[in-house]
C-alpha cells in the first residue's frame, strides 16, 4: 500500500506464536521452566513426587490471589485477608473441637471469612472516601485482635479432630486434592474476569471509575461483592491451611497479603488498575510455590526465600518500564 509520500507500507500482521512468547504470560512460562531446571539442579530431592508431596504447604496462598487480581484489577488493595485466615482457622478449630460434623466446621471458616470481608466490603462502599489500605489495615489489626483475644496472647490450638481435616487434605494417587481445587477456580476466576460481563466492568472501575459509574455501571455493588468474596475464598484458605497443620495459632496467616499480591503483580495484574489477567497470575504463583519448595529442600532461610521473592516482585514491576525505555531508544 502506497502512502502519501509515495513510499510503500507493508501491512504485516505480527505472527501469533511470536506475539504469543513475547507476551508477559509466555516469559512467565519460560521462566517457569528455567526455575524447575534450577531447583532440580540445586536440590536433588526435586522431582514431581516430592513436589506434589510439599506443594499443598504453599498452594493455600494461591487461593487468596485469585479474588486479590480482581481487587487490584479495581486499582485497590486488601491487606486484612492474612488475618481473615487466622481469624477463620481458629474459630473452625474450635467448632472442630466441639465434635460438630465437619460440614458445620466447613461452613464456619467460610461464613467467618465471608463475614469480615462483608465488613471490609460495608466500610469501603459506604465511606467511598476512605482508602482501601487504611481501611483493611484497620481491619487486620481487629481481625487478628479477636483471634488473639480467643486464643490468648501468642497462643495456640489444635483440631482434635483430624478426620475431616484429613480427608480434604487428601490424594487422588500423588496427587493432592488442593490442586485440583486451585486450578477449577484458577479456571472459573479467568473465564469471569477476562470473559463475561462482569470481568469487563471491573476492568472498567479500575480503567476509570467516575466513568465507569456515568455509563450505567453499579460500582458499589461490584467492590461489595468482590471484597465479600475475597473474605470467602480466604475461609477457604483456612480450611485447606488447618489441613496441613491441624491447628492454628496467632501468627497462622502472617504475610500471606503480600503474598497473593505478589504472586498477581508478578503475573501482570497492574496495582494501578485496568490491566492484567488471571493467567498470568496463575503461571506465577506457581513458579513462586515450586521456588519455594525447591529452596526449602535444601533448608534455605525463610527470609532469603521472601527476598529472592521480593526481587522478582521488583523486575516484574520494573521490566515493562525497561523494555519501553529501550523500544524508545532504538527508535531515536
């Protein structure tokens, strides 16, 4: 096609397999390949079996990130939900405790979660003008306070009864069910955010929310749910955490917040809103869980773990940056 200048301009389209393994979820992919091939060359008990062994450990936290995509999708955040977990494992401890059937002990973690993020959810859409860290930090602090008030200062409790505990933590062969869980709603999380009507409207709110509520869209109504669903999928966390652990205490939950933030970040979810999708979360979260796994192997320190996190959160923010700079420098 001939421009105005008399030069030719070749409209090609950019190949899909190219454009598929320069997207932000193709690198995660690879470098999720590259972490495996270096925890199996760090660790020598790194193999599939012991993965899936020690996997369901870490695999609690990637629940959380699910609903944590949708909120910084929004451009908010919640930092209560590690609370929300210690709050909802310790009163499905003592429920558990009681010898109620195990279907009451479900329900209790999940209507607990449920409930504090109903009150996150109540303050955030009432008081507009607050800001969502304030208020979920406010909010932490009681969550865990009531925890800390149940159980005692530093305490502790243990599920007496382990039957029902155990059989959510079970195998289908080595393989456990916390898994199969992960990725059903690893699945339905995508398909809704990135596919119906609903995801669209969030990304709305989090692309511009005064906009987003002239053209007809109920924005309340939207965080109301997203933050309530957020304190039920927590409860779920509890029950699965409580099953690897058949207790909880006062710290059950401490820094898992930053934990499913990161795991979205470094997926691509923007902290500003509007951009990201869940795919990218989910590769993400598991290079995070077999990192873990693999360095843990070979009893690496917590906190080197949470730093060598930690600079992987900060090229994840800071390579789109870069990679922008350099297109800007060729160009030039």
């Amino acid at each position: 096609m001939a421009g105005k200048s008399g030069r030719s301009i070749n409209n090609v389209p950019e190949s899909p397999i190219k454009r598929t393994i320069f997207s932000w979820e193709g690198i995660l992919v690879i470098v999720f390949i590259l972490v495996n091939l270096f925890c199996a060359w760090f660790s020598e008990f790194y193999n599939l079996k012991n993965l899936l062994r020690q996997m369901p450990v870490y695999l609690a936290e990637v629940f959380l990130m699910l609903p944590m995509a949708y909120i910084l999708v929004l451009g908010e955040i919640d930092i209560s939900v590690g609370s929300i977990v210690c709050l909802s494992a310790t009163m499905s401890c003592i429920v558990c405790n009681t010898g109620a059937p195990f279907i009451v002990v479900v329900l209790t973690a999940l209507v607990v979660g449920t409930l504090c993020g109903a009150v996150n959810a109540f303050i955030l859409t009432r008081f507009e003008e607050l800001p969502p860290m304030i208020v979920t930090l406010a909010t932490q602090i009681i969550f865990r306070g009531i925890a800390e008030i149940v159980l005692g200062s530093g305490g502790s409790i243990s599920a007496t009864n382990t039957d029902g505990f155990r059989m959510i933590g079970g195998k289908v062969g080595s393989v456990p069910y916390i898994l199969f869980l992960v990725l059903i709603l690893a699945v339905i999380f995508a398909v809704i955010l990135g596919k119906s009507t609903f995801g669209r409207r969030v990304y709305a709110i989090g692309t511009n929310r005064l906009t987003a509520y002239y053209s007809g869209i109920h924005v309340q109504k939207i965080r109301f749910i997203i933050y309530t669903v957020m304190g039920t999928v927590s409860g779920l966390c509890a029950l699965f955490l409580v099953s690897s652990s058949y207790g909880a205490n006062t710290t059950t939950g401490n820094g898992f917040e930053m934990d499913a933030i990161a795991m979205a970040v470094f997926g691509g979810i923007s902290s500003t809103g509007g951009k990201g999708n869940l795919a990218g979360g989910v590769i993400s979260a598991f290079i995070i869980v077999c990192l873990r796994v693999g360095l843990g192997q070979r009893n690496v320190h917590a906190q080197v773990i949470l730093l060598i996190v930690g600079l992987l959160l900060i090229g994840a923010v800071a390579l789109p940056n870069i990679i922008g700079q350099v297109k800007r420098a060729i160009k030039k």
